[in-house]
C-alpha cells in the first residue's frame, strides 16, 4: 500500500507539473476558466495521473539498456532457442549427451538443448563434440562411468557447435559431478562462488570481443550458480547486469549485443519495471 501511494504521489507530482506550466503561460485562460472551475481541473489531473501511473506500472516484456555508450543488453521473456546468432549452453565437464533425467536434468538448458536439436540423433552432436573437442586435453578419465561420456574437462572449457546456418551454439562447462555422479556446484564453490561466477563473465565477455563477429549473443540465467547466493531472482538478474557492467571494458569500444532470456515462469519472481539502467 505505501509503494503503491509512493509511486501514485510520484505520477501525481509530474503530472501537476506538466499541467502547471500552460497556466503559467496563458494566465488569462488560468483566470478565466481554470480558476472558476478548480474542483474539475483538479478531479482531470487526478484521473490523468491515475492513467499515467497505470500505464508506468504495466509489466513490462522486455527492456534494452544501453552499458557506458557501446553495449545493448535486451532482458526479456521469450524462448532462447528462438533467437538467431549464439546461444550460450551451460553443461557439466564431461559434455555429456544422453538424456536420461538421470545425469542430465530435464529441467536444464542442457537437456533442452540436446532434446531441441538432437532429439532423434545425438551420434550427430557426439561426433561435433569429439571434433571440437580433438585439440583440448582432458584433465582425467572416468572409467566408471559405464554408459557415459569417460574424459573429464575443466571448468570453463568451451567449444563450439554450428546449429543451422542462422544459429551457433556455445557449450560451456559451468557444472562438476562427485563419484556418485551428482552435480555439486554448491558444495565445491560455497566458499568462493561469487568469484568463479565473475570469472564466467570475464570469459564469456572475452569471447564476445574475438568470436562473436558481431553476431547477437543469448543467455539465460544460471539458477544453479546462483543459487547460493542470499538473493532473490530479482537481485540474482540486477547482479548479473552488475558484473556485466563491471566487466564491459573487456569490449574496449566494439558495440556488442547480449539478449539475457528469461523463462516465462519467471514472470511472478522477476519485474523488468524494477531494473535500473546504468
């Protein structure tokens, strides 16, 4: 009730003051009509304001902001797999493929990628995995993990996959697993997750600035990194718009664009109408 007052207060103030300043203007028309009528014109500022404030507060879908003259960031709520140019693909160390909810959860941007663009035939994603994969060694090999992947990477390994002629698909690994087969992000970076999460960033960024050839870059939001933080998903989106701030000097004075994807789920946790740009 008091945010809704506060901001209602804040459209009234503009308004009045948009409205005040033809009065001033056209004082005979101020004397003539205003005056004589002021319980009517004051009723038309109260509506107007009530619109405005209406209109002001009305979800927004999406927002574009503009980082220190030279990067556009877009946040909206769409489908990631939908966008042209690169999609960024978080996935665990062994870029693994199989889709059996047992090591790759369904409700990952891993497996909804595998399931959108190799869903009959992951042979055809395994043999451009191996190829992209040919010139970077392995840091161990598994040989328990009978029916998956063996060669272990390290954490923030990446390579790159051609979806069709408008789409490229970045895999990063962003995720571990124990001897149990168990991803164990938490664990491994409660004491130091923050810095590994800015290190994402510093690479993804870096990247940007020698491959992306200009070309449309999409993320989603990592729930699992950052879900050790003490934040909500509001302040976990405003903290990632934050690093990607922080860190934009990396793009020296190229204009690049970032499209952060939001689930439409998220709708409920997240207002776009509380960002503020930089």
């Amino acid at each position: 009730m008091i945010k809704f007052l506060k901001d209602f207060m804040k459209s009234l103030w503009i308004i009045s003051i948009l409205l005040t300043i033809p009065t001033l203007l056209f004082v005979d028309f101020t004397k003539n009509i205003i005056w004589n009528n002021w319980t009517y014109y004051f009723i038309i500022i109260l509506l107007i304001s009530l619109i405005y404030w209406i209109i002001r507060t009305l979800p927004l879908k999406n927002i574009n902001i503009k980082i220190k003259n030279k990067l556009n960031v877009i946040i909206k709520y769409w489908d990631l797999f939908s966008e042209k140019g690169i999609i960024v693909i978080p996935v665990n160390e062994y870029f693994d493929t199989i889709v059996d909810d047992e090591i790759i959860s369904k409700n990952t941007i891993h497996w909804q990628f595998i399931n959108k663009y190799f869903l009959w035939d992951t042979r055809e994603l395994d043999n451009k995995i191996k190829i992209e994969l040919n010139n970077i060694e392995s840091i161990e090999k598994n040989n328990s993990r009978k029916k998956w992947k063996k060669n272990k990477y390290k954490l923030w390994t990446s390579i790159k996959i051609r979806l069709n002629n408008e789409q490229v698909a970045i895999l990063i690994v962003l995720s571990k697993f124990n001897s149990n087969n168990t991803a164990y992000i938490k664990r491994w970076y409660s004491y130091n997750i923050n810095i590994e999460f800015q290190n994402f960033f510093i690479l993804m960024l870096e990247w940007i600035y020698k491959y992306s050839q200009w070309k449309n870059v999409n993320i989603s939001l990592i729930w699992s990194w950052l879900s050790w933080l003490p934040l909500d998903k509001q302040k976990n989106l405003e903290y990632i718009l934050f690093l990607i701030y922080l860190y934009s000097w990396i793009l020296k004075d190229r204009n690049e664009l970032i499209q952060i994807i939001l689930h439409k789920d998220n709708k409920k946790e997240i207002s776009l109408n509380k960002i503020n740009t930089f």
